[in-house]
C-alpha cells in the first residue's frame, strides 16, 4: 500500500492540439472552455506592428518589476498567484496604467478577443467579465518574461493549484471545478527554445499532494514527469496559444542572443453556468 503511494505513476490523458494559422476564433476559445481541445496554437494571430510595439513597450516600462515569489521571471501587471484577493486586486489597479501603456495608442488585441468573446457568449446567456470584489478589479492581462536557468525557463506547472486554493474571498476559486484555460499571446519569441511544453497529465489533488505542490501546483520535478509523454508547441513572435491549464505545462530554455520571449497572459473560466470569469 505504502509503496504504491509513494511510486504511483502519473494518469496519463491525451493532449489534443489544433494548429491553425490567421485569426482566432471564438468558438475555438469556447472549445477549449468546454474540454473539447486541449491547446489551440493560432500562428500569425497578430501583427508585427503591435507585437513589436508591445516588446518595446515592456522592456522601457515604468512599471517592470521582477517577481519575488519563487517564479524567476519580470513582469509587467498583477498576478493572483499566491495572494490573497485584497492584495490581488490592489495590485491590479496600482498596475493598470502600466499594462494599457503596453499597448501604446495602437488597438489591444488581448481587449479585442475579450470583447468578441463577451459578444459571443451573451448569445448563449453568458456573461464574459474581468474577476473582481471590494478592492478592486482583474486587468485584462499582464506581461512575462521567464528567467529560469535550467532545462525550463519556466518550470513545468498546472494553473489550477493555485486557482482552487485560491481562498473564499476570491469568486474565482469556483473556475477550478471547470476547465481553467490560459490565453497566450506572444509579441517576442527568442531564436530558439522557448517551447511551450504540454505534458499528457492532468493532476488531481492527491497527486498534488503527493509531490508538495498541492498549493502551488508548482513545480513538478523531472522524476515525476519522467515517463509522461509530452508535445512541445513551437512559438513565433504573433502567435496565441490557448491551453487547458490543468494539463502540466513549462516553457523549455532558451537561447539565441538577441531577443527574449515575452508572453501576455490571462485565464478564464466558467465560475457558474452563466459566468465565465477572466483574471491573470
Ligand atoms: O509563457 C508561456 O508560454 C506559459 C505561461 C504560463 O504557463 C503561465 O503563466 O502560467
Ligand atoms: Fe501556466
């Protein structure tokens, strides 16, 4: 019994990926809020122009910070992980400015897909709306830059973790119960590496438990995904990926010496039949 615990091999589920290139769509995003797909992987979603006016953007920004909460990586922007709501939606609103600064005076794709898919969704009597309470409300994203030094530059993770366990006080702690999706956009991707890792395991809270991260759902060693097969999506600069977040997932290293890799990033998901909640 004891043995078994401690060695029990990881559930293996099949990652469904769909590759496309041009503009996203909606239904797509609705399919992997259903479960339908695993991963989207739009390629030359956005332009040049705002990708590389968004890079820019970030790097002289005001507002660019680098994370202290165990995650090597800047940011630009607030993130739910591991704070309370009242400290989530403070920083929110103190970061707002610098997030709408990202975009500079050209039209926000991520604002764009937001808007389209609240369209879409009242059609169907869902309500699309940013995460809030008291003390303030969700942007619409944030921006990273991963710094890890190892074989990931962002290391293999689930986004439900810290979705489930994200307190009372949160309404979003309901989205853990459903599909929590990842919207990726990417303005700058370094020349080699930077993959987007998808692992063919989506932990429960006992397999959670059993590797400490229950929490956090950060991060998984290379031991436990040592016989977990995995599919790495391979980025450009313009390119969404959307993503179960529950499936274990990691950026790989990078290298080449000019550009880094930048992601805008946001979740979303249903809190109750007619309400799908957005929060980064
Ligand atoms: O940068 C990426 O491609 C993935 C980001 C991610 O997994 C996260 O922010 O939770
Ligand atoms: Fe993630």
């Amino acid at each position: 019994m004891e043995i078994n615990q401690v060695f029990r091999a990881p559930v293996m589920s099949p990652v469904e990926i769909r590759v496309r290139t041009g503009s996203i769509s909606t239904a797509e995003i609705i399919s992997v809020l259903k479960g339908e797909i695993t991963a989207l992987h739009i390629k030359q979603a956005f332009s040049t122009e705002i990708a590389e006016e968004i890079t820019a953007n970030f790097v002289g920004s005001p507002g660019l910070q680098e994370r202290k909460d165990g995650v090597p990586g800047q940011y630009v922007g607030a993130s739910h992980y591991r704070k309370d709501a009242a400290s989530y939606f403070a920083e929110a609103e103190t970061a707002r400015p610098y997030v709408e600064a990202l975009f500079g005076n050209l039209v926000d794709p991520v604002r764009g897909l937001f808007n389209a898919l609240k369209r879409e969704l009242r059609k169907e009597g869902i309500e699309l709306r940013l995460a809030r309470s008291e003390h303030g409300q969700a942007n619409v994203c944030r921006a990273l830059s991963w710094s890890g030094r190892g074989t990931f530059s962002l290391d293999p993770h689930d986004d439900v973790a810290q979705v489930l366990c994200a307190g009372n006080d949160y309404e979003l702690s309901a989205v853990a119960h459903n599909t929590v999706a990842a919207l990726n956009f990417y303005p700058s991707m370094p020349e080699e590496g930077g993959d987007l890792r998808l692992w063919s395991h989506k932990p429960t809270v006992t397999d959670r438990k059993s590797q400490g991260v229950e929490t956090t759902g950060y991060p998984y060693s290379a031991t436990y995904l040592r016989a977990v097969p995995s599919r790495d999506i391979q980025l450009n600069a313009g390119d969404i990926a959307v993503i179960d977040g529950g499936f274990v997932h990691g950026v790989t290293s990078q290298s080449g010496n000019g550009k880094r890799r930048l992601v805008l990033n946001s979740f979303l998901g249903l809190a109750r039949p007619d309400l799908v909640v957005w929060w980064t």
